[in-house]
C-alpha cells in the first residue's frame, strides 16, 4: 500500500537558512537527496524534473524576464526552476537587477545549490565609454565570468553549467556591444582548456542573434517577449543534447505525496517577517477572524521607515471575508529602484487577522496551504514549473 503524506510536512529547524540566505525558498541543500526519489523510493515526479538556477542580471528577471522561463517550459516541460528571488510569472530564479560580475561573485554564497546553472552576465560591466580599453576591460569581465562558473561548480549538488555568451544589445552606446562581442572571443577560448571537462556547456546566444534579420527592436538591453522566446529556444536546445533527453516535450507528472517546498516568512514570536525580504514577488495569505469597519485594510509595511526607499502597500479587506482566507499579491520593487531590502511587517487596520503566510511567488498565482517557517506542501497541488519533492 502506497505511504500516506500529509497535507504539510514540517521540515527540521536545522534545514532554516539564516539571514538572507533563508529567502532561497528552494531548501534545496536540504531536499536534495529526496527530490527524485523519497526515502521510500517514490519518485517525485515522471519523468524526474531538471532542477536549473538561473543566475545573472536584470536579463534573467527584470520587465518579461519570467518569460524565459515560461517559454524554456513549453520547450522541455521537466524543467524545475530553483532560486533566490520569485519573477513576475512565479518562477524561481537567481537573477538581480544591475549586477555586475563582480556583484554576482559577492552573492554567490547567497546561490542556491542546484545540480544545473544557466549563467547569462556580463553587460553591466561593459557600458565603456574608450573603445581603447575594450581588449583589457572584455578580459577582465570574461575572468570574473570564468571564476563566477568554477565557483558555481564548487556547489556540493553542482554538474553542470550552462555558460551563456553574453548578449548583441542595441543601445546608445555602440561601445557596449562592441566589448560584449570582445568578452565573448576570449570566453570561448577559455572553453577548450579553463573549466573541468563536461562540467561546462557553451550556449551560443551572439552569433544565431546576429545571424536573425532586425534583430534589435526584440533584444535590445533587455528583450521583449518575442526575444526571450529566442533565447529560451537557443538554452533548450543545448540542455536537451547536453543531457541526452529522450522526449523533450513529455510533460512530467507529480507523483501522489509529492508537494513543493516552502518558506514561511513570518514569525508570530517577532510579528515581523524573520529576515530581509529581497527583491521580488510575493504571496501574502491570511485568516479573516472580523471586520469592523468598511474601510478594513491589512498593511505590508518595512519595519524600519528611515530606509532610503521603504515598502508600504495597504490591501482592503472586505466584511464579506470574515471567515475565509484572503491571498494578497506583493511586489517590493527592485532593490535601489523603489526598494530598500528589510524585514516587513504585516498589520491589520479595522479587522483581525490570524495565520499569517508569507512567501515567495508561485506559478499559477496560488497561495500555499498554510504552514510555519520551513515545510512541504503537498495539499496545494504542485504546477509546471516549481521543484516537486517527496520527503520522508
């Protein structure tokens, strides 16, 4: 007889990431060993998923970056997305608005482990304004990509990398394509000899891009959909032969018990959430114990208002809600454009509110079964596109 789960399954307090490091969401270090199979031996899903991180810029999340994603699952439907930060879309991701090389590198501790990266860096820190230094500046940011890889495969789950070229942009400055396109040359002589053999897979953005008739208007600084579309095509393709996977369009099934790690951020005990909320998207879900007046509101507010940019979003609660669950939608802005990183506190105005839920975005814009601080929800069911897992 199959085992029976239960709808939340608490996960160990040593499985809680402290500080930032708690906002991966993922619990990956902890699941990793029960992703594709429980303790049992039931699988997660079938066929298993690929867990893939998506480490970079404002390129991976920013405008209709969730659409890489989106458009990566109608191509190879088993992909599972794993990361620090939640897109538009819900997806996971690793991605950071206005990184450089060098701001990746000082987070990459931060970057969940993963068995598979796509990595897509390196235009930030070409906007040069003397094209005399594109040689020196296009090798200095190819050796910090270089270290950003090796330091992803030091990742205890870590096998593959999928090193992306760095992308053709149509800007206002001629000179930052022109160093992206120099970057490229002397990253793609580092594949014959500077990275672990097999351990590193070249995706080839630059050169298909180039090769498309006006191809600007889609890619630009940061592409349209259409665009992502281009790139999610081009990243498939790679991933599929890399992997050697047999019958890329068959879409994986969760198998009976599986569920999605989650995160609680709120902490009852603090009545604030219980470390800096990062960029991104978010669920907030709760109880609806009265309303007393017409005019009810639950407020998501930075706990500390001297913040440069502090959050405040104020959300009604209807009379009618007494009694049901509510689920708010919240989006902090991006860090240094509308949002200073902090912890958050969750207050009611005119009503009561109990079992608060804070956690990042999921597709399909569900709320999760409700659950304290680190667990698996298996009631909610599980979409395209999260990490499905089975725990003992």
């Amino acid at each position: 007889m199959r085992r029976q789960t239960p709808a939340v399954c608490r996960l160990p307090r040593s499985a809680y990431f402290p500080a930032r490091a708690a906002l991966c969401l993922c619990l990956w270090p902890l699941l990793c060993c029960c992703t594709c199979f429980g303790a049992d031996g039931i699988a997660a899903s079938e066929p298993l998923q690929v867990p893939l991180c998506m480490v970079g810029d404002s390129i991976t999340w920013a405008g209709d970056g969730d659409y890489w994603r989106a458009y990566l699952l109608e191509n190879l439907p088993r992909l599972a997305f794993v990361g620090t930060h939640s897109a538009v879309l819900g997806y996971g991701h690793a991605g950071e608005g206005g990184d450089s090389t060098g701001r990746v590198l000082k987070r990459l501790a931060q970057v969940p482990d993963c068995p598979y990266y796509s990595a897509l860096i390196g235009t930030n820190d070409n906007n040069i304004k003397d094209e005399a230094a594109i040689q020196s500046h296009a090798s200095g940011t190819a050796g910090r990509i270089e270290a950003i890889v090796k330091g992803l495969l030091q990742k205890p789950s870590a096998r593959t990398v999928f090193l992306g070229s760095v992308l053709p942009c149509d800007t206002a400055n001629p000179l930052r394509d022109k160093t992206n396109a120099a970057t490229n040359v002397v990253l793609r002589g580092k594949m014959r000899s500077a990275f672990p053999p097999g351990k590193v897979v070249w995706v080839e953005y630059e050169e298909p891009i180039l090769a498309m008739e006006n191809w600007e208007p889609m890619i630009r600084l940061h592409p349209t959909k259409d665009g992502y579309r281009v790139l999610a095509k081009i990243l498939s393709d790679r991933i599929i032969e890399a992997l050697n996977i047999q019958d890329p369009a068959k879409k994986p099934t969760p198998t009976d018990g599986a569920g999605v790690a989650i995160d609680n951020l709120w902490s009852p005990e603090e009545g604030r959430t219980r470390a800096p909320v990062i960029p991104g998207w978010y669920t907030v879900s709760c109880d609806v114990v009265s309303v007393d007046t017409d005019t009810a509101t639950v407020a998501v507010r930075s706990v500390d208002q001297t913040l440069s940019q502090p959050l405040s979003k104020v959300f009604p609660v209807q009379r009618g809600d007494v009694g049901k669950r509510v689920v708010f939608r919240l989006f902090t802005g991006y860090q240094g454009y509308g949002y200073s990183c902090g912890a958050l506190d969750v207050s009611a105005a005119g009503c009561r509110i109990t079992r608060i839920l804070f956690e990042k975005k999921r597709p399909g814009d569900q709320a999760s079964s409700y659950g304290e601080a680190a667990y698996v929800d298996t009631q909610t069911a599980p979409l395209p596109g999260e990490l499905w897992v089975v725990v003992p």
